[in-house]
C-alpha cells in the first residue's frame, strides 16, 4: 500500500486536530503541503507541521525583504519593485511587519518546546497567511497588469 504513510499521517493529524483545535488537514496541506512529511522520520507531529508553515512564511518574507531592501536583489526583484503602484509598498511593508513577528514568535517556541504554544503558533499563523495571502494575490495581480507598460522614453530606471 503505497498511502500508508498519508493514511498515518492523516489519522495523526486527525488527533492533534482535534486535541488543539487546528486547521483541517486538508486546508494546512493546500496552503502549506504537509502531505509531504514522513511520519517515519520524526516524534513530534506537531513539530514537523510548523516547519511546514514556517518554511512559507519565510520564504514569502525573504520575497518581500528583496522588494523592500533591493540593494543586493536579483534583476527580476528590480522589475517587480518597477511594476509596483504607488502604497503597495507600503501594504508589502505591514505584511513584512507580521512576517516578522512570525518569526519572533518561531524563535521562542524553538527554544523551547511546547505542545500548546506549537499548536497556537499553527493556528495564528495559519489566519495570518490566509489574511495576507488576499493581500498578496492583489498585489501581485497589480503587478502582472503593470509588467508590460513600457517605460518613458529616456527613463533610466531598471530594465525589465
């Protein structure tokens, strides 16, 4: 049987979904592909679903730092922060804002393991992406509409 894993997986999460009161499994898998973790290969379930998380938040964080601070970002950043319209950095300024107190709150519960403070850290996270993720999908569609304009002629901005 090759789904024993997610069928053990599934059955896991189902009890400390229950016990916490977590996102179902089938909403933290679409946001944050949880079906990939081997339940062979860790103890702590709800340890190994918050690495999941965490590892989209930041990633998306690091995205938006390059945007922010593009001093030594790759030339797609460069385009992007050109396609930007005017107080979307500012919106992509809050979103880093609760990205970073994401992180803060990760370092803490990193250092010292708590179940509770594991599952709470999932659930406020999980709310936090899917408020942000709104954000970031009108930002980005703002952006694919602005990446074709062609820049005024003699503008020495970024090349796109």
């Amino acid at each position: 049987m090759e789904n024993t894993n997610l069928d053990e997986l599934k059955k896991r999460y189902a009890e400390i979904q229950e016990k916490h009161g977590l996102p179902g499994f089938q909403e933290m898998n679409e946001e944050f592909g949880i079906e990939k973790a081997d339940i062979e290969k860790f103890d702590i379930l709800i340890r190994e679903i918050r690495k999941y998380v965490i590892d989209k938040v930041l990633n998306y964080m690091r995205f938006i730092e390059g945007i922010l601070n593009p001093s030594n970002s790759p030339m797609f950043i460069f385009s992007v922060v050109k396609a930007l319209e005017s107080g979307d950095k500012e919106r992509l300024t809050e979103i880093y804002k609760k990205f970073s107190k994401i992180e803060l709150d990760l370092i803490e519960i990193d250092l010292k393991f708590s179940e509770e403070k594991e599952a709470s850290f999932i659930k406020n996270t999980y709310s936090d992406w899917k408020e942000v993720q709104t954000e970031l999908l009108d930002i980005l569609g703002k952006i694919k509409a602005n990446w074709d304009k062609e820049a005024v002629k003699g503008d020495k901005s970024f090349i796109r």
